[in-house]
C-alpha cells in the first residue's frame, strides 16, 4: 500500500540534515526532472521582483526568494516533519513513534512541487513553490511532472494506492491506470441533506487518516481491504463514481 499526500504551503525553515543530492529520494528517477526545477528555482532567485510576481509573494513573503536561492546548499529534514499546516499538524509526525515513522518512510509520498512525490522521511530542503506556477525556462510543472511521475509510480508497482492529494498536485502525476487506486474525498452531510465537501476539515481528516494508519499499520493491500478496515474503525463511506466519500463530522459543529 501506498499513500499520496499533497504538500503544505506552510514549512518548518532550517533542518540538521545535508543538503540535498541526486539519488537521495524516493523515485531516483525523478532525479533529472528534480535538478530541472530546482534549477529554474535557483535563477528566477537572482531577479527578485521577477521572483515575486511568479511564486505570488506579498511584502512579508519576499523572505522566501533567498530560501528558494539556497535550495542547493540548504539544510535539510524529514518531509513530513518539514510541512505544516492543518494536514501536517493533525498528522503531527514529531509525535509519531519510531514504528509509526517507519511505517510512515515505507508506506507514504508526499507529492512537492519542485521534487515531485518524496518518501515521507527522506530529507528535503525549505522552499517555496506551488503546483500553479510557471518557472521561465521550464515548462507548466503539469506538463513537467505528468508523464515522469506517472511512469516513475508504475514502475514502482506499489500494488495499491491511497490518493489523499488534492487536484492539482493529482494533475502533476495522476497514478496509473496499471496500478489499483482509489481516490478518496473528505465530505460532510450538509444541513439540508445533501454532501458538502469540507475545505479546512478535509485537509484535517487526511492528516489524522494517514495518523491512524501510521499507527495501526493495518495490512491493506486493495480497496475492499480498505473498506473493510475504516468501516471497523468507526469511519463512514461511500462510493461516489470513480471516488470514495469518507464522511466527517467538522469539529465544533
């Protein structure tokens, strides 16, 4: 089983471990494509007014062009302890014991922008960019990513896929039709009957997801195994065409 997160927008700055190297993440593959983007990260950092209008920095963000200029020498940590955020912090890694994080490095990718999908525990460097930029000298990161990461995750036939990403980040690499997946998206029932997807609570309810399964470990190896587990854990789904509905009642309500 595999498990795909979306990053955060939001990071932890500074790090204990070496800088970033050719073949040190999951999917060396992605290596050329990688260097590309960090790259075109790099140069766009020499021209700050231009860094600014492409990655959508307002005057207290300008900080993140020097972080982005660095991103070749800079220190580095786990992924899922670099991100933040109401994911990240509901999924809160720092807590995790050490089954619980191993389970975590072999079981799941978190899928960054300029790295493409990183293992949860492989050592990545603070940035800033969005699924939605465009970089001068490279091309849409769609189109970028797309073919490489699709590829990269067939040949990694991980028998099973959990796809807890968000659209865009899905956009930068959907999973193959060669591998069995489901995607799942985080709903509520509304008031009037009908099923509201969640926006703060979605991101809350994947992070907690992915908690739980650190935890539990559970041995699931398709969509029925799946099934079978959350319904046991008290959670609530439903088939909706080509997804998975996981219902969720949004704290404080």
């Amino acid at each position: 089983m595999l498990v795909l997160l979306p990053p955060s927008e939001t990071k932890r700055p500074g790090g204990a471990g070496a800088p970033l190297h050719p073949g040190s993440l999951a999917l060396p593959e992605l290596d050329d494509a990688r260097a590309a983007v960090v790259d075109a990260l790099v140069a766009l950092s020499a021209d700050p007014d231009a860094a600014a209008g492409v990655l959508s920095l307002g005057p207290r963000q300008l900080g993140e062009i020097a972080v982005n200029a660095a991103l070749r020498d800079a220190p580095t940590m786990a992924a899922i302890d670099r991100y933040t955020g109401v994911l990240f912090d509901a999924l809160d890694a720092p807590s995790l014991d050490a089954r619980a994080r191993r389970w975590a490095g072999e079981h799941v990718l978190i899928h960054s922008a300029p790295f493409g999908p990183v293992g949860a525990l492989d050592q990545i460097p603070a940035y800033r960019l969005g699924a939605g930029a465009s970089l001068p000298g490279l091309a849409p990161l769609r189109r970028h990513w797309s073919g490489a990461v699709t590829t990269a995750l067939a040949a990694a036939d991980p028998g099973f896929v959990i796809d807890l990403r968000s659209e865009a980040y899905v956009a930068l690499g959907p999973v193959p039709a060669s591998v069995p997946s489901v995607f799942v998206r985080i709903v509520t029932d509304g008031t009037d009957g009908a099923v509201r997807a969640l926006n703060h609570f979605n991101k809350h309810a994947k992070g907690a997801l992915v908690r739980e399964l650190a935890t539990a470990r559970p041995r699931v190896r398709s969509l029925s195994g799946l099934l079978t587990w959350l319904s046991a854990r008290g959670h609530r789904v439903e088939e909706s065409g080509a997804d998975w509905l996981l219902f969720e009642t949004p704290r404080g309500s």
